[in-house]
C-alpha cells in the first residue's frame, strides 16, 4: 500500500513539474518584441543570443510551454542590448537562438 501511495505522489509532482512554467518575464524584458524577418529590416542588429531550458524533467514537457519560456529568457537577456528578438533557428533540445536588434532610439 505504501509503494503505491509514493508512486502516486511521485507521479502527480512530475504531473506537475513538467507543467509549471519555470521563465519569468523581468520589467526590463517587457520591453524587448518578438518580430519577424521582415519587421526589423529598418533596425540595427546588435548581436545574438542562444537560450536553453529544461525540456524533460523524467517525461518530455510541452513543446509549446518550453517555446514559451526560451522567448521570455531571450527577451530578459536582450533587454540591455535591444528592444527586438527574431528566432534564427528552430528548438533543438530545449534550445533557440535568436537575433537581437535595436529598433527604438
């Protein structure tokens, strides 16, 4: 009874660590756009950057979660180099780079 009580508990809190959105957006990466190719051809690139997050935490987590978070922490790391990101390559592994342009001032 006991083994499968813990094997309950075990699986509900993988449950809910793979649904928990780990990537919080700062002040200073609310700031920072995602835009397209074509959105930023007025802008100044001004570097890149490549994100990673955990894409399985015993199971594989949600694709569009783990999408989600790599835009929030590329947003957060871009913030003092820019005020735009496009995505240059596709999530690989839990893993995006995206480019960094100055549109604004």
């Amino acid at each position: 009874m006991m083994k499968i009580f813990k094997a309950v508990v075990l699986s509900a809190s993988v449950v809910m660590i793979s649904s928990c959105t780990w990537v919080k957006l700062t002040s200073e990466g609310e700031n920072v756009a995602i835009l397209t190719t074509d959105e930023v051809q007025n802008c100044t690139r001004t570097g890149t950057t490549t994100v990673e997050v955990l894409d399985r935490a015993v199971i594989d987590r949600n694709e569009d979660k783990v999408a989600r978070e790599l835009r929030t922490m590329a947003r957060n790391r871009a913030a003092d180099r820019g005020d735009a990101i496009v995505p240059s390559t596709q999530v690989v592994d839990g893993a995006q780079t995206f480019v960094i342009y100055r549109c604004r001032g």
